[in-house]
C-alpha cells in the first residue's frame, strides 16, 4: 500500500479524529475528553499504564465500544451509531486485536478473503489471489491450508495482519498486537508492522514494546487514567518527557 | 433462540418464557394436553400429531437452550473481528458465530435427538384407548408380552447406538477435529510451525 497521494491532500483530511469523546464504564471515567487527530500516512503509538484506557480508545475508533459523547470521524465522515453504514466505515478501518481472533473455523486462506469476498464482493478467484500475495507479504503463504489452531502466535498474527490489509483499509488498529506472544515471535510480527509503517500505511498502535515505538512511530501518546496527558515526538518523549507522570512511567519500566 | 440473544428487548422476554417454560414441563404433560384439553377447543389432531407435536415443542425448548449455550461459548473476539472487518450483523451470526457454537453442541444435540426418540413411547399413552381394549389378550400371553418388550428395548438401543456413531461422523466430516477446536478456543496456539 505504498500509495502516497499528494501532500495537500494529506494535510487537508486526518484519516482518524477525535473530538471531545468521553466515555464511563459506570463510575469508572474511562475516556475523558479525548482529542486525537492522525494523519495520512502517519504511525501514532499509544503509550500508558495498564487500565489507563489505551484498548478503550482504540476499540472506540471502529464504535466496538460505544462512546457517551464526542464524535469520531473517519477520513472527515462521522462514525454513525449503527446500521449499514455504520459497518462500511468499520471496513475502512483495519483492526489488529492482542489476541489474533482469526476465525477458528476457517482455513487461513479464507480467514484472508472473507472479508473482500463478503464485504467488498470481490470475485473469490481475485480475492483467493490477492490473499495468497498477502499472505506471501508477511511470510504464512505455506501455511493457507491450515486452520487457525495449527500455527503459532506469530503466524496467527501476521496472518491477522494479511486479514487486515486485505481490505484496503485507510488505517489500521493495532491493540497490543504482541503482547499474547513468546518472546521469540514477537520480532517477525514486528518487523512486518515496521515495514508496513515505511510503506505509509497509517497506524495507530498500543504497544508496550518502546524500543519499537521508538523506532516507528512518528507520534507518541501517553495516556494515564483515561486521559491524554502528553502528545510528542518519539525522541522527545523518551528522553525529556514534558510530565513528570511519563517520567514515572519511564522509569518504571526501565526498572524492569 | 435467535430471539434470546437478540437485540429486542420483548422479543428476549418473549422468548425467555417460551423456552423456560417447554422446557421445565414434562413431555407427558403436554401429551395430555394435546390428547385431553385440545380437542375440547376444537383442536382435532391425527393420533400421529398427538405424540408428535408435544414431543417436538418439549424438544424445541432443550434444543434452542443448546444452541444457545454453544453461542455463548464462541469467544467474543471472533465476533469483533468479524464487525471489524464491516461484516454486516446477520453475516456474522451466520458465517462466524453459528458455525462454531454449531460444532461445540453437536454432542449434545444428539443426546437430545436419542431423548427425543425414547419420548416416543409415552405414544402408549395417546393409544390408550386401544390399549386396554387389547390387554386382556395380551395379559392372558404374559410370555409373548415380555418378549415383546425384550425386542422393542432392543430395537430403540440399536437406533440409539447407531445415532450416536452418526453423531461422531459428523463431528468428524465438519472439518475441524474437537480437539482442535478446544485448542483454539483456549487460545493457545504455540505448538510448532
Ligand atoms: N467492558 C468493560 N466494563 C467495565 N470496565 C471496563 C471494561 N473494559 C475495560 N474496563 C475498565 O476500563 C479501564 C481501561 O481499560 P483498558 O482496557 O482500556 O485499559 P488499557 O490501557 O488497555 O490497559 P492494559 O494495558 O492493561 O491493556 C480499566 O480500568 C478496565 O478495568
Ligand atoms: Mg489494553
């Protein structure tokens, strides 16, 4: 997806924003007016305590959760509430999920081409083709045959990726996308998303993974409490963060 | 089924009664009914619907809990990543969901289908009638009675038994072993490449 469209263009419509979405799970003020704005192009990183909200915020972007109030709009159409149109903007959205959720009775060919097929309606011999080459993209092409449960995290999840891509999308979710792996997988999943960044796709990451964010992202949030309490420059933020609760959160991983 | 999961807050009550209720009353009881109540509101039924309605409606209620169990089980992310793909709602109840939670209660289904065949003999009860027309013959052959019995015993375990090795073929010819689908339910997955 090494698409790139002309720079004026980019500035002009961000592909995700958020403006003043709020959100409470009962008592609990999950998200507190959250302002978010990702461009074209660009790799955001969601950085932040556990519980502070990072999932939440990422599953509100494609309405699996609902938000109390504040609006969500995708490449500048608003998220609608439900309905049919509501599920034509999710599939403009990839989403990557800590857990894989490839689809356990499929094979991994048609975990790939259900959504073209059922959503996009592309003919099966086209979208069984464009699977193969996407799943050769990201290194599981021998294994199509197979059912989810016969490969291993890493597979399942750059399969996930290959499912994701599949559609096109505008942007892609990714909520912890290696935090479910052995340490040993959690590099080719990774290096997959690293060059899926430096082909300009646009990505919104939480990940705990902070020599990777470091890496790729472009922006770094960092919330705490269900707040965004800084927004900054990788290199910015990882050796002058602006708040001292970054700094605490700095620290206690380094501890680690 | 559908209804209780569904979205409709009536349609949920609605259905939640309906399944609650075929299935906390025993069969014989809605066998009577159909025999005894019914056609005093006109309801004229053949005896062939007279054992087969009741025992269908009882059925239903254990079948559409089943299923609905199976549902449950289907872990929530399966569902999620089918909406996040722009899956419209009834494409991911019936490619995604259904599917699975269909496998997960094949075993159960079919002990339900084996209950299903031994209500089949409360039909004595809608021929009850000929029955005691018939009993002084059969009592005064009380050796032919027991055979009698013997054989038919032995009929319904051959049918039951056949289900049953019916009933692991399909498991089988769904494509995913049961262990596999355990595996990937627990989703634990680091067993090779
Ligand atoms: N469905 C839910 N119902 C009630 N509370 C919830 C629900 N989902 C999440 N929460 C709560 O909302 C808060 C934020 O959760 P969230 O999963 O967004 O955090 P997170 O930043 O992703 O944390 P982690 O790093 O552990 O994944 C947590 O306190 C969590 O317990
Ligand atoms: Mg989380």
């Amino acid at each position: 997806m090494a698409n790139k469209e002309n720079p004026t263009e980019t500035a002009a419509t961000p592909i995700i924003t958020l403006r003043h979405v709020d959100k409470h799970f009962g008592q609990l003020h999950v998200l507190n007016d959250i302002n978010l704005s990702v461009k074209k192009g660009e790799v955001v990183v969601i950085i932040g305590p556990s519980g502070s909200g990072k999932s939440t915020l990422c599953r509100t972007i494609n309405r699996l959760e609902t938000v109390d109030a504040g609006e969500i709009m995708i490449d500048g159409v608003a998220m609608p509430q439900e309905g049919r149109h509501l599920a034509e903007i999710r599939a403009q959205v990839g989403m990557v999920f800590q857990a894989f959720n490839l689809f356990a009775h499929k094979t991994i060919l048609d975990n790939v081409t259900i959504g073209p097929i059922d959503v996009l309606h592309k003919p099966k011999k086209e979208a069984r083709e464009e699977a193969m080459q996407l799943l050769k993209r990201v290194g599981v092409d021998q294994q199509a045959a197979k059912v989810p449960a016969q490969l291993s995290g890493g597979q399942q999840q750059r399969v996930a990726i290959a499912r994701a891509l599949a559609m096109h999308p505008k942007a892609i979710l990714f909520d912890e996308p290696t935090s479910a792996l052995d340490p040993e997988m959690i590099g080719e999943v990774l290096d997959v998303m690293t060059k899926l960044a430096a082909d300009g796709m646009t990505m919104v990451i939480v990940t705990h993974e902070m020599n990777f964010a470091r890496q790729v992202a472009d922006r770094i949030i960092f919330m705490d409490a269900g707040s965004i309490l800084e927004e900054n420059t990788p290199e910015q933020f990882f050796t002058h963060p602006r708040t001292q609760r970054a700094q605490d959160f700095l620290n206690s991983i380094k501890n680690h | 089924m559908l209804g209780r999961i569904g979205k409709s807050r009536a349609m949920r009550i609605l259905s939640t009664i309906l399944i609650e209720f075929t299935r906390g009353v025993p069969t014989l009881l809605f066998i009577y009914f159909f025999l005894l109540t019914a056609p005093q509101f006109g309801l004229k039924l053949s005896a062939f619907w007279k054992i087969t309605a009741p025992v269908a409606i009882s059925a239903a209620g254990v079948v559409a809990e089943t299923l609905r169990s199976g549902v449950n089980a289907v872990p929530k992310g399966q569902t999620e990543a089918a909406l996040s793909l722009g899956m419209r709602d009834g494409h991911v109840f019936f490619k995604i969901v259904f599917p699975q939670a269909f496998r997960y209660v094949i075993p159960a289904l079919i002990s339900e289908l084996v209950i299903v065949l031994k209500d089949t003999t409360f039909a004595y009860v809608v021929n009850y009638a000929d029955l005691m027309q018939n009993s002084r013959v059969l009592i005064s052959n009380h050796d032919a009675l027991l055979s009698v019995y013997l054989v038919t015993a032995l009929i319904y375990i051959v049918i039951n038994f056949l289900l049953n090795k019916i009933s692991v073929a399909l498991a089988g010819r769904n494509g995913i072993p049961q262990s596999v689908i355990r595996q990937s339910q627990e989703g634990t997955d680091n067993y090779g490449k």
